[in-house]
C-alpha cells in the first residue's frame, strides 16, 4: 500500500494497544515527528500504566501538537485514538492552523495483536483491555469517513503494514525552490491582444501553434498569472490557449481565480448562475471541442489558490492573503484567496462588500494579486494590486520581480461596465521595512 502524506499534515495513528503503531511510526516518520502518548506519559509518571497519568499525558500530547502545527511541522500523534471523543481534539486543532489530516487505521485482528503484546509482557495491557479495545475500534471504524480526515488508510495485517511505504507529498503550492525572474501578470478577462502586446513588451516571444499561442524568454523568465483569466472579454479561448500552453510548457504559473473557480463549476454540472461575464465565456467554448473543454477543467482543477515562490520572498494569489494562511490548506483559505476578506454584507451596488485585508498584512513575503480593479497597481505595505481593470478600459498590467516595476499596457476598448466604481490607486512608494512572520494564527475554524 502507497500512504501519500502532505509534508504539511498531523497524520492521527489509529488502533489497539499492539497493533504495531509505534513500531510503523518509527520506521516510517522521521522521529522528530512522532508526539507518542507512551513518552508524554513517562514524562510525568514514574510508572509504567499509570491511569491517573493519563489525563495530564494527553493534555501534553496536545500541547505538543498544538506547538508544532502553529509552526507548519509535519506530526505524527500516536495513541489509541479509539473513539471519537479521543480523536477530536487533535482534529480541532488540525482545523486551527488549517493543517491536512490523515488517518491511518490499524484494523489488525485481535488474535495478531494478543501475540504481538507478548513480546512486550511488561507493559502490555491486560486481555481483557485488549478485548475492550478491539471492540471500540470496530465500533468507531465507520464514522472516521465523517469526522473531517482528509484522507484515511487502512492497514489489515501485520504483513500489509510491513509492505506499506509511506512517500511525503509537496503541496501543489510549494514551489518555493523556484526563484524566477517573474512578470506577474493581473486579471486578464479574455483582452487576448492586450496580453500578446503585454508580454512582446515584456521581452516575451509569441509562438503560434496548433493548439494556440505559445510564449517564451530569451533570458528565461517566467509568467504568473493571479487568475480570473476568463469571463466577459472578446478572446477568452486564446487567452485561455496562451496560459495553459505557456504553463504546460514549463515556462509560466498561474492560480486560480473566483471566475474560473465558478466555471468549473459550471463545466462539472453543477448549478450556477450565469452572470457576472459567465455568459461571454459560455458563449466562446460552445465553439470548442468537447476534448479542450475537458482538458480546461483538468487544468483548472490542479490551480493552486496561492503559490509561494522565491524562498517564500513571494506569494502569488488571486484576491489577497492573510500571513498565517500563507503554506495552509482549507476551505477558510481558499475562500479567502478567491474572494478576499468580506463581511457578509453589501454594498450599494449589490455586491460583497470587500474588506481591506492588505492593511493589515505585515508578513515578510511580497504578495502579489488582483481581483479588486484599481486605477493603477497599488502598493500597500508589503502587497500589490495588480488589476488595472483592462476589461473595462483600464490597463493590463505586469509586475517585473525582482526589479519590482510595474509595466502597463492601455485596453484596446472598453469591452464592458464595471459592476461598480474603481478604487482610486495610490502613488507607488518604496518597499516598507517588514516585521518578523507572525505565529500566532486566527482561532476561526475552516468553513
């Protein structure tokens, strides 16, 4: 069995005293990972099975995960882990700092375990425990699937988790070994010819081919899209051609914006309404074979909501993010990144009313994203609003990193009226001393 853990996880070992956990923990994780009940326990009690040294070890084993996850380590919990109110601290605080959980099941059966507590007579519980044990896991087997692990293995032998291998997973979003040069490019919206005339600016070479435009650098840099590369323009397949061709090809990223989030949503079937451009879209790809519909869907579908890039000096992202939520992973993060931060209310022109979370981000790495128009590129603190509104007769505009300048091409045409008022830009200043990263997270669960 192949057990793929993200490198950012709390994986919940789950089974029987004498099930092997300990024993695959230690083979399979490295051992500042693991946080075992048993060593919390010999912390704090001089006896072995001490039961009124339960409690307190718990607490410390929490305590102890707690720490770690504030900090993005990858843990290991080992205990029992039996029942669901066993379990459900530790998925608590999986959820506070927005952190994968994994279980792995231990489904031995009971004959396997009692000959495995044999050879550690000393400490092992008595049958009778044991029993009691086997019979809660097989109780509580079935309401895992319910309890918000992301993903859940199961081991059924002793030879089965003996063969099994455990491999680490990047998340799609770490591509922090990747150090550019970047020309960040923002909301796009299907104004393909100010794209082409954007990136020849930029020094990129245009290729057409079979499949769509292509581009290249001759000094090797790369484009980053921060989405929402669809909707009410005049050319959104050959915008859309360009960015994926580009990506495939090993020369551009790209994350994925709240347009493109709800036209997945729409290719998949699902219920949506058609508005706010969707109908342009809609409109272009009725044209397109089913086989390029098909292939948008499944690059839409491995788009990152945020990218962190250059030894996390710099975070790409669609809408804005939070310092704590840069390297995370849940829906709380991902609304976040798609939307921004709002208030649940509406502005006068029906729409979310969108919160400035930019003035409150401290963090060391420079964020880049768009998503709000603004009348030019817009520096606070240590982000930048790239979206110069080129769909509504504005600007298409790229941010040069690490140089840090912005390059803006004017729209060809006014291709529709912005559902409200641009916010007006500010002057851009030079760069503001940062303060360290800060630890502490937000107490909010992930919705």
């Amino acid at each position: 069995m192949l057990i793929q853990v993200p490198e950012f996880s709390l994986v919940v070992l789950i089974g029987c005293s004498g099930s092997g956990k300990s024993t695959f923990a230690a083979q399979h994780f490295p051992e500042e990972t693991i946080v075992s009940i048993e060593s919390c326990r010999k912390m704090i009690s001089a006896r072995d099975l001490d039961p009124l040294a339960s409690h307190d070890a718990s607490q410390l084993m929490q305590t102890i995960v707690s720490l770690r996850l504030k900090r993005r380590l990858p843990t290991v919990a080992d205990a029992w882990h039996l029942t669901a109110e066993a379990r459900r601290p530790l998925i608590e605080l999986a959820r506070r700092y927005h952190t994968r959980l994994v279980a792995i099941l231990f489904d031995i059966p009971l004959e396997e375990c009692f000959s495995h507590q044999k050879i550690d007579a000393d400490s092992a519980p008595s049958e009778s425990t044991l029993v009691r044990q086997f019979k809660s896991l097989q109780n509580q087997r079935r309401s895992l699937t319910h309890e918000g692990f992301h993903e859940i293995y199961t081991l059924h032998t002793f030879a089965e988790s003996k063969r099994a291998h455990v491999s680490w997973i990047k998340p799609s979003f770490d591509q922090r070994a990747v150090q550019g040069p970047f020309d960040i490019i923002g909301d796009v919206h299907g104004c393909a010819d100010e794209l082409i005339e954007l990136v020849e600016r930029l020094g990129y070479q245009v290729h057409e081919t079979s499949k769509g435009p292509l581009v290249s650098h001759p000094s090797g840099r790369q484009l980053v899209f921060v989405g929402d590369l669809v909707d009410r323009g005049p050319a959104i397949v050959k915008v859309l051609q360009l960015v994926m061709n580009t990506v495939r090809a090993g020369r551009g990223w790209c994350v994925i914006g709240n347009h493109e989030n709800k036209l997945m949503r729409y290719l998949s079937g699902r219920k949506v309404k058609i508005s706010h451009g969707l109908e342009h879209t809609i409109q272009q790809l009725d044209v397109c074979p089913q086989n390029f519909r098909d292939e948008l869907f499944s690059f839409f579908s491995q788009l990152s909501d945020h990218l962190i890039l250059d030894e996390e000096k710099l975070v790409v992202v669609h809408a804005g993010i939070r310092e704590e939520y840069i390297g995370r992973s849940s829906g709380e993060i991902r609304s976040f990144c798609l939307y921004g931060e709002t208030n649940g209310e509406l502005d006068a022109y029906g729409l979310p009313v969108r919160l400035p979370w930019a003035q409150n981000y401290f963090g060391q790495a420079l964020v880049v994203y768009g998503h709000t128009p603004v009348t030019e590129a817009t520096w606070v603190h240590h982000t930048i609003n790239i979206d110069t509104g080129c769909v509504y007769g504005g600007t298409l505009s790229a941010l040069r990193y690490p140089e840090r300048e912005v390059v803006s091409v004017q729209a060809h045409a006014a291709y529709c009226a912005p559902s409200r008022p641009f916010r007006t830009g500010l002057p851009i200043p030079r760069p503001v001393p940062v303060r360290p990263r800060n630890l502490p997270l937000s107490e909010k669960e992930s919705s």
